[in-house]
C-alpha cells in the first residue's frame, strides 16, 4: 500500500495529496497544469514536497530516488542512443528475469539488438516499460506515456498495460488528462486540479462526481463493467452481462467470457418511466434515480444507480418536471449500441 500525506510542491506551493494506493492501477487524472507531474516527481523522489511524508508498505520511502526501488515511465522515451535495446532495459542493473524474457513479454523481442534510432514512438515506450520492470520495482510510475504515441498504435498499447498491470501485485499510478485512458485502464480513479483532490474511489463511483470540460473533453460519460455471456454469429452482435441485465453490442474482436468496460454517453442516455417497445435502441437497462443535478437552467443530470453502478443521463430540465422524476424512483435507461465504446 502507497501512502501520500504532501503539502506542497515545487509547482505550486500551496498544493495539497492525501491518499492511499493499493495495488493495480490507480489512475490520476485532471486538466494540464492540474499538478499531475509535479505529484509523481515527488512521489519518485525527484522533486521533494515542502511537508509530508510518503510511505510503501507502513515503511517511510528513503529520500534518495535511486533507493526507492520504483520503476518511471515518462512522456517522452528516454533512451541512450549509443545502447541497444536490451542495454537500454538493463542500464547496469540486475533482474529478477532476463532483458530478454521482458522484451518478449512486451513484444519487442525482435528489437533486442537494436538501436533507439530505429525504433518507433510506440517500439520505445516498450523499452521503456521494460527499464522500468527489469529491477522488480515496488512501485510503478506513468506520466502519460501515451500522449505522444500515434492513435494507431495507442490501443495495442493500452492493451499492453493493462495486460501487465491491472492486476499487479505492486501499486501502479498512471497520469493522464484522457478520461478514456483512465476508464480502460483503471480500478480506482483520482482527480486533481490547481493542486488538490477533488474526488477520489472507485473508477465508475469516481467518474459519477464529476463533471466539465476539464475532466471529459468530449463529453461526460459514465461507465459499466460486464461480461460477454453470448455471441450471435448471424448478426455479429455480443451479449454482455451487466448484472442480472445484458446489452447488445457490435461484437469487434469480442469472445464469451471477456470482461469489459462499457463507456456510455450521457447525451445519448433517454430516461423512461417504462420498458419501451418499437424503438431502435436496443438496450434499456432497469434502475434507480439516485441523484437529479440542475446543470443550468435548461439542463439537469440524472444519476440513475444500474446494477451497483452510475449511469449519468443529460436531459432538459422541463423533462424532470413534465415527468415528475424523483429520487428513488425505478427509471429504464436506454442507448443505442453506437452511444457505447
């Protein structure tokens, strides 16, 4: 378990974290400027806090960088050009397995040999994951290693990431200002913005309390987590479990038993007060009205509790009334299968 008690920060003085961290991945999200880098620069012992105390497992992190035993992935690759790949992953330290045995973990076995030069932005960052990994560190660090990764190759990525980390049995904390990075990759979520915590939990619970274009740049959305209990070969479609429940969706690369996360837009949610019949959105789910947020004076947010998660609808403020919602209240929430990625 990481524990942050901190206050302030070499950015911002002011700046105040507290929060524990289990193992997997927590992510750390928040808009630029928000002190996400400044927050694992002192986590990693390269900055220090100007109060506070930062410890791994009930034991006090020594003060030194190098003896903290915590594996960084940057935003930029940071390689030495003159080393090769598995030169690079080993900078002169020994493993608990081989440079070789990491890179063909990570899929770069066939780089071993080669030069930073000639590798991709994507190539790189494995190498980097892998110098990170081959000390057996206590702690992982990522300060939004994909910002500067083609789009192409951020999801083989991602994958990677969560393949090897979501059920690490060290703490993970991944930087990012992409909600949808956190969502795929995460269980537990903290958002961060001008130095402090503004929510902190669960990611699905998390994502619920917050709000605005400076945690979901392309729009609010909430999240649900199931299982693909069916396949129908004639129309490509997946059955996903949610609970007692189950969507329809394209089913892409998806096979029975796969576990999931379902993002689902919050313009595109409709709230009825029965099941519908007749429409072409194949997936309304039963639930309960939670919480009702007056956005302005036109819009409202209706949290609606589906199986243990959050499902945030934006509706207009006269539809609350014209269908005199209440909390507490059974409600279907319904979405086209495109509303979800």
């Amino acid at each position: 378990m990481l524990e942050v008690k901190i206050k302030g920060t070499r950015g911002n003085p002011s700046a105040q974290y507290q929060f524990d961290a289990g193992p997997g991945i927590t992510a750390i999200v928040g808009p630029s400027g928000a002190g996400k880098t400044s927050l694992l620069r002192v986590i990693a012992g390269l900055d220090h806090p100007v109060s506070g105390t930062i410890s791994l497992g009930g034991i006090a992190m020594p003060q030194r960088a190098e003896h903290r035993q915590i594996g960084m992935v940057f935003q930029e690759p940071r390689l030495l050009p003159h080393y090769t790949v598995q030169q690079n992953i080993e900078l002169g330290r020994s493993g608990v397995i081989s440079a070789k045995q990491l890179a063909d973990q990570l899929g770069i076995s066939d780089l071993i040999e080669r030069f930073p030069h000639s590798l991709s932005g994507g190539e790189k960052q494995r190498v980097m994951i892998g110098r990170a990994l081959f000390g057996a560190p206590k702690l992982m660090l990522f300060d939004e290693p994909l910002s500067a990764i083609d789009p192409r190759l951020k999801a083989d990525l991602l994958t990677l990431i969560r393949t090897h980390f979501a059920q690490a049995n060290i703490p993970v904390l991944y930087v990012t200002h992409q909600m949808e990075e956190a969502a795929q990759l995460a269980q537990n979520l903290i958002a961060i913005d001008q130095g402090k915590i503004v929510a902190q939990g669960p990611l699905a619970q998390t994502m619920a309390q917050l709000d605005g274009p400076a945690f979901f740049e392309n729009g609010i959305t909430s999240l649900l987590s199931g299982t693909v209990t069916a396949i129908d070969a004639e129309f490509d479609l997946a059955t996903i479990g949610v609970g007692a429940q189950h969507v329809d969706l394209p089913r892409k690369a998806l096979n029975v038993g796969d576990q999931v996360r379902l993002r689902i837009w919050a313009r595109d949610v409709l709230l009825s007060k029965k099941r519908l019949e007749g429409v072409s959105a194949r997936n309304q789910l039963q639930g309960e009205i939670e919480t009702i947020r007056l956005f302005d004076r036109s819009q409202a947010d209706v949290l609606v509790r589906v199986e243990g998660e959050i499902v945030r609808a934006r509706v207009m403020a006269k539809t609350i009334a014209d269908l005199q919602m209440a909390i507490g209240q059974s409600i279907y929430v319904v979405f086209k299968s495109a509303s979800v990625e």
